[in-house]
C-alpha cells in the first residue's frame, strides 16, 4: 500500500465499537480497555486489551486486530513465507534486529503500565522471532509508525482493507450511542 491508514487516537470503546468488535470476531471483547486504532471506515481495527482477562487468565497480547479483512490479508503475507523472509533478515541485519528489539520493549512497557505481567513474552515472537504479524501489524497501528519496523512492513504489503467500505456495520442502537444519543 502506497499510504498507510492514519494514526488515530486512542479512545474508550463505545457501544458501536462493541458491537462492531462482536460482528468482527463473532464473539463478545474479553478484556476490552480501548480502541487503540481506527480504520479509515469508522469501526475498530485494533483493540487494547487487559493482561488478564476478567477471570484472571494472562492475556498478553495487547494489541489484537480486529478487522476481518486486514486479518485475512496478513494471513496470506504469513502463507506466503513473510515471516520467514523477516525472520531470516533478523539473523542477519543488526539495525533491523536491534529496532526489533525496540520494538519488543516499546510493546512490553506499554503493557506494564497498564499491569505487569512477570514472566510473559511480549506478543509476536519478539523480540528474536517472527511468530505472528497480526501482532506485530496490530502493534504497529496502535503505536504508530517507526515503532515496529516488521509491523511497518507487513502493514506496507497490505492492501487497503477499508476501500471497499466497512467490514461490519454496527447495529442501530450501537450507532446512536456513538453519535452521543444514549449512554454506555
């Protein structure tokens, strides 16, 4: 892609982001803090997460991707052998190891402060292996460009996800609380 989708700020989820997210997913957020980004079309294409789901369980990922059609189009970068392409250039490229590694511990304090959670890896495989550019997609939209070089050029490879209009359109009552109709 020619431009990447612009940051957008963080925000607290709204009804139609829920909604949204349920119709993205299939299944009500678990541990749902934030939209961390936007897509171009208006719903939530990346969410931030608890560490630890409501019932306790540790969850590191952070930032999970939501969007159907960007995940759709980074799973064919991942059957393609992007990854293993990344992972072999880390071997081999210190610069792009070491923004890797920065990465890894942008990600990792962006989680602490929200809660530690002692012992986990960051998400992704970093910061030595590439194991999911999901992650590292979703980490770079939340973060912004220039954070995560791996995220920054899997995003580069997509195609506009959002040309052809939303991914899921929120149900009406969601919509008017987004237009500040109702409360959450």
């Amino acid at each position: 892609m020619e431009t990447p989708p612009p940051q957008t700020e963080r925000t607290e989820p709204t009804d139609a982001d829920v909604a949204a997210f349920q119709e993205q997913l299939g299944r009500p957020p678990r541990g749902l803090r934030a939209i961390a980004h936007r897509c171009p079309c208006g719903n939530p294409d990346v969410v931030e997460t608890a560490p630890r789901l409501p019932d306790g369980t540790p969850f590191p990922t952070t930032y999970y991707l939501t969007c159907p059609r960007a995940a759709s189009a980074i799973g064919t970068l991942e059957a393609n052998g992007v990854m293993k392409e990344m992972q072999a250039r880390l071997g081999t490229d210190p610069e792009l190891a070491a923004a890797y590694r920065a990465a890894h511990e942008d990600y990792l304090a962006r989680r602490d402060a929200i809660e530690v959670l002692e012992g986990f890896p960051s998400a992704g495989g970093m910061p030595d292996r590439v194991k999911c550019l999901h992650v590292l997609v979703g980490h770079s939209l939340a973060a912004g460009p220039g954070v995560n070089p791996l995220g920054d050029e899997a995003i580069a490879m997509l195609p506009e996800w959002w040309a052809k209009g939303p991914c899921v359109t929120p149900c009406a009552d969601a919509d008017a609380d987004a237009e500040g109709k109702s409360s959450t």
